[in-house]
C-alpha cells in the first residue's frame, strides 16, 4: 500500500505492526481484488463481504475465497501466505443486473473438492443458492420479494444443518428456510408462535409446507447482523435500535439484552467459548458482554468513527492453567466454531472447556479481538483476567492491555440485565434437516411443522436478472439517528403489530442496560493503525494470517509473526495500479 506524499505520520497506511506475539506484515502478493486491480467506486454500494470455506481436499491447497465488488460475486483458490495470488483465473464470476450482492456464507458440512453450497444474499431480498465449482445455479429463495422486500443484511447456514438458513433483513424481520422447500407463488400468511419484549416468532400458516419456516421480527430498524453460539444454541442479533439481543434458538426464548451508548449497533461475534459477546456500532465503541451474567463487562474506546467488524483471534486466545486439573470438557461443543478447525484453535477450545467447567478457581486467561471500522482503521484488543474476574488476584499471566479505568462495576450495577428463563436453558433438540421444534409454543402445545415433500420443479438458470425497485431506503440503513421504519408484508400487518414502547436512551443510560461509561472498564487497544483508504469492512483470523477488506474491493492478507515464507517474493506488484492511482491523488 502505497503511502501519500507529504502526509502526516497519523495519515499514512500502515504495512506492518507489532504486538507482543512478533511482526505481522502485510504481503502484497497475497493481495485478492477485481482482476484489473483497478479501486472499486463504492459510492452506493453494499459493504464488501468475505467468506471463507475449505474443501478438504489431500492437496493442501483446499482453502476457496468468496467476496462481492458492487454487482459482482468472484471465488477464488485462498493462497494465503504461501503463494501469490493469480487474480486472472477466478473459479467462478458473477455480474448481476437490478440488484447486488450483499452478504454469502458457505456450507462447511457438504463441501467438498467437486462440490460447494454457497447462499448469496441480495439489495432487493432474494437469497440465491449456487454452487461456484460446478457452476450451477440450484434455487432462488423469495424470487419474486413476496416474502420480504427489503435488503438482505445477513445470511448463515443454521450450525449442524444441511438444509436450514436464517436470512436477516433491513426490515428488522428474520426467516428460516429450508433448501429443500419452495417459496410458493402468494405472499405467506403467518400465524403467531411467540411473542416477547421487542420481538414476536411466527410460523408459515400453509396447507403444504412451505418457505419461510418462521419468521421472527425482531426490535426496530433494520437487523443489522446476526451470529450463532459456538454450539450453535443461542442467537446474538443486533439491531438498528441499538440493542443487542440474545435468544435461545430452540426455545424461541429471549436469553438477555443489552444497549448500546448511543446509535444502532452494526457487528457482532461470540468468543470461541460462548462466554462472551462483543459487539460494535455507531458509538465507535466496542462493548464486551457477559453471556453467562447478562451485563456489560468493558468498553473499548479506539475508534474515530462506526465500528464495522468485531472478530475473537481463536489462535491468539491464550489460557494458563494454575494447577493440573482433569479434563472435563468437551471439544464437540466447537465443532462448529472455526471455518478451519486446526490444532491451535483446537487445543485453545478445549483449555477454555477445561477452564468453564472447573468449578475452583479459574485458570488464566486472555481473550483476543480485533476490531475495524470506517475510520479505516484496525484495532486490537485484549479481555484479561483483571477485566473478566474484578474481584480475584491478578494473574502472573497478565498482557499489556490498557485500562484507563480499572475500577471494578457497583455491586449494585452487576446484577443480569434481565431475568433468564432459569439456571440452565431447556434441553435442544437433536439437530436435523427439519424445523426445530421443541417447547415453542407457549401453550404447551406441540408446534412442530412437519418437513412436507421435497419441492419439485425448481427450475434452474444461468444469470439473475431481478428487477429491484430500489427501495428509498437501502442506502439510509446506517444513520446516527436510527429513525428506519419497519417494514411488513401488506398480508401480515396485524400479525406485525408487535408490542413496541420506544425506549428512552436517557432512561436506560446508567442502567444494567447500558451502564455509564464511568461504570465499566475502559480498554485501550493494544495497536490501533490505518490500514486502508476507504472504510474497513471485513476482519477474518486464520491460523498463518489476518485478513481485511477495504470498501475499494481489496481484500488483504497479514502474515502473522513466524508464519511468513522466508524467500520473499518479488516486489514487483509494489508498483502496480493501485499505487499509481493512490499517488496521482
């Protein structure tokens, strides 16, 4: 990356940065983007995504990248460190008409070196299947925006499933499919499952079994993301309401909330042990959550503006143990958890069990994040044990995370920011290809949906050709005063009409809630650099590197301390396109 000419030190885009684990160096060579590697004008388009999936394959080169550039959708083989990368030769390319995509996410159970599931979400609210190696298009979800009108803000294949995705919306309503299940050709009628504070579930009211399986409507504005537990119980969903909320999948329960200091919150992620929940927004703030107590345990403060993308470090994620215990965890809880279940991560997993089910004293402990935003800058983070247990000695084990106000919470501010359903969540069910269905309706009932007939006739094509009529709203998403109405299908308004008392952020500031800046601990990042000229949009921890993304379509490699090839590569992309264009700026 090119430095601008007679900038400030502050202003120049950094190549490399040290923490206590060694170098991290960016690699030119591993540099992903548009083949011309010309920067993407990305005034009015969606945010630039990444997804990661590995095929397995005996060749040890099975990693595959997916990201969008406005209307195109690439996959490429992921060289990661080892090798540069050959942008001419793209697995699969896909330029799209009247809509663009928004967000995809791979099937890691079924991928296989013939064969890949990747979900695709669009502007205009369909959700297409494809298989990028095979180059084959098999469905097309909400053809004809009958379900939902509005942005798709999110979608991820549901942990331990091969058939069921949950969509997230800008209309604040979430849906779960089923692959195997066509849309019908009417808008869905909807009956009531649950309903709660600030959100309702309800279930396609069909002769036939049909999609959407459910539909949930949670809080006000546009559901910005959502992320699955490691074990895949429990569903953090922020929203432009500025709560985070955390629910029992299952069950349909709400487990706990919480809300941000000011604006909409935009990102969220759950440390590789499900104990804690990070989340970013538009008060440039990170906040750590603690699942197991509800309450905020710290706030970060680094960035100049909205925080993007939160990520644990599962490779970096450090644990000490004091005495020798024996183990009683169990390492199928984070089968799910990484895209690339390697030993470190593994061997880090199961020292977190070890430690979450010691009933003593805890082993020491030490949480990585990261974090990137619109300010173009990239941050990382420590959670210590001085953060994560206030009250206990401190630990030899101790880093060089900052805290600018270590005064532990009130007794009277530790309390859960709302009641759970009890000690311990209802036992799931068995995880299979059909509609969880245990105790979800409130009437004791049983509220299962069968899994009807396969759906046939599906036909398949070539291209997508969707006429968006772009909604007013899909670019008006993010703003600091979160006013986004919230949108329904005409067929279900009376269904929609959840219970909605606006909560007054004065009323809940210095609550449980949202505590007071002066009542949790302040983290200061361990290093907070400028990485990219347009805003940051995607932060992704491999074993060997990080990897980040610029709204200019660069999708960037960071070779971690020791893991960079020694024979380095040519330095002839220095001089490339992109730094000449950066210099005659």
């Amino acid at each position: 990356m090119a430095t601008e000419g007679g900038g400030k030190e502050m202003n120049e885009i950094k190549t490399q940065f040290t923490t206590r684990e060694g170098l991290y160096k960016l690699l030119p060579h591993s540099e992903y983007s548009r083949p011309n590697r010309v920067p993407f004008n990305s005034q009015g388009s969606n945010p630039v995504r990444v997804s990661f999936v590995n095929l397995n394959d005996q060749s040890g080169n099975g990693d595959r990248l997916c990201f969008n550039v406005g209307r195109e959708l690439y996959f490429y083989i992921y060289k990661g460190v080892r090798k540069a990368a050959d942008l001419s030769k793209p697995i699969d390319k896909r330029i799209y008409k009247g809509t663009q995509p928004t967000c995809h996410d791979f099937s890691h159970l079924t991928a296989t070196a013939e064969s890949v599931s990747l979900l695709v979400g669009f502007s205009a609210g369909q959700v297409q299947l494809i298989d990028p190696i095979k180059k084959e298009t098999s469905k097309l979800f909400n053809e004809e925006r009958l379900i939902d009108k509005s942005r798709v803000t999110c979608v991820k294949w549901v942990p331990g499933s091969e058939s069921l995705f949950l969509v997230a919306h800008s209309s604040g309503n979430m849906y779960l499919y089923n692959v195997e299940h066509a849309c019908g050709t009417t808008a869905p009628h909807y009956q009531l499952l649950k309903q709660g504070e600030s959100f309702a579930v309800h279930t396609c009211k069909s002769k036939s079994t049909r999609n959407p399986l459910l539909k949930w409507t949670v809080g006000e504005g546009a559901l910005n993301e959502f992320a699955f537990s490691p074990d895949g119980k429990f569903l953090a969903c922020v929203s432009q309401d500025g709560f985070l909320r955390v629910f029992n999948f299952d069950s349909v329960e709400l487990h706990g909330t919480m809300k941000s200091y000011f604006g909409g919150l935009l990102c969220v992620c759950w440390s590789p042990d499900g104990k804690y929940i990070v989340t970013g927004g538009e008060d440039d703030l990170v906040t750590v959550w603690s699942f197991g107590d509800c309450r905020v345990i710290a706030r970060g403060h680094g960035h100049k503006s909205w925080v993007s993308v939160v990520a644990f470090d599962p490779y970096t994620t450090s644990v000490e143990e004091s005495d020798p215990m024996e183990f009683s965890g169990s390492d199928e809880d984070f089968q799910d958890l990484l895209h690339f279940g390697r030993d470190r991560a593994n061997s880090t997993q199961s020292r977190l069990s070890k430690r979450n089910s010691t009933e003593s004293r805890p082993v020491s402990v030490t949480y990585r994040f990261g974090s990137v935003g619109q300010d173009t800058q990239l941050c990382l983070w420590d959670l210590t044990e001085d953060i994560l247990f206030p009250h206990q000695p401190l630990s030899r084990a101790r880093t060089h995370t900052n805290v600018m106000n270590a005064t532990s919470p009130p007794a009277g501010s530790t309390g859960n920011s709302i009641t759970t359903p009890g000690n311990s969540a209802p036992p799931p069910l068995p995880r299979s290809n059909s509609l969880p269905h245990s105790a979800v309706s409130s009437t004791g009932s049983k509220g299962s949906i069968a899994d009807g007939a396969i759906a046939s006739g599906v036909s398949k094509f070539a291209t997508l050709s969707l006429h968006d009529r772009k909604d007013r709203h899909h670019e008006k998403d993010h703003k600091r005063n979160h006013s986004m109405g919230h949108i329904s299908s005409k067929s279900s308004d009376k269904l929609n009409l959840v219970t909605k008392t606006k909560t007054d952020p004065a009323k809940t500031l210095g609550t449980p809630l949202c505590p007071r800046m002066e009542d949790v601990p302040l983290l200061e990042p361990l290093i907070c650099k400028k990485i990219a000229h347009e805003r940051l949009t995607v932060l992704i921890f491999l074993e060997d590197c990080i990897v980040t993304a610029c709204q200019e379509g660069f999708i960037c490699t960071w070779g971690r301390p020791g893991k960079v090839p020694a024979a380095p590569f040519s330095c002839r992309q220095e001089v490339r396109v992109r730094g000449a264009l950066q210099d005659q700026d």
